[in-house]
C-alpha cells in the first residue's frame, strides 16, 4: 500500500529545513551549504534531500514561501 500523506515527523522536518534555509540564506547568502542548514535545523543532510533533491530546490522553495507571505 502506497503512503499517501505525509508524516507528522516529516511534514515538522520540512517546516523546520524551510525556516533554517531561510535564515541562513539571508545571512550567508544562496551561496551557503546544504550542511549549514541541515545544522541549522537540526536535521541531517539526507532529511534535507529527502524533501528538496537539489539546493536549487531548496532555494526554490524559500523563495515560493517568501511569495506567499
């Protein structure tokens, strides 16, 4: 059977990565690492890739919640 909705646990970690990388790229710059967000949120780097399989995704994805607020 196919998982349709997302856990709790996961839906918290892409919350928490968004937050991270928002921060830290408007400290640091895009230029800033994949592992410095991870650290940041307090997840590992492969939770990172989990929810955003590139940076450029990531970046994305900041850029789209900054839209929407």
């Amino acid at each position: 059977m196919l998982e349709t909705a997302k856990r709790s646990d996961a839906v918290r970690n892409r919350r928490r990565v968004l937050a991270a990388a928002e921060a830290v790229f408007a400290e640091r710059g895009v230029d800033a690492g994949v592992a410095e967000v991870a650290e940041r949120a307090g997840v590992g780097r492969a939770t990172v890739y989990r929810s955003f399989p590139t940076k450029e995704h990531l970046v994305a994805a900041v850029a789209v919640a900054r839209l929407e607020d």
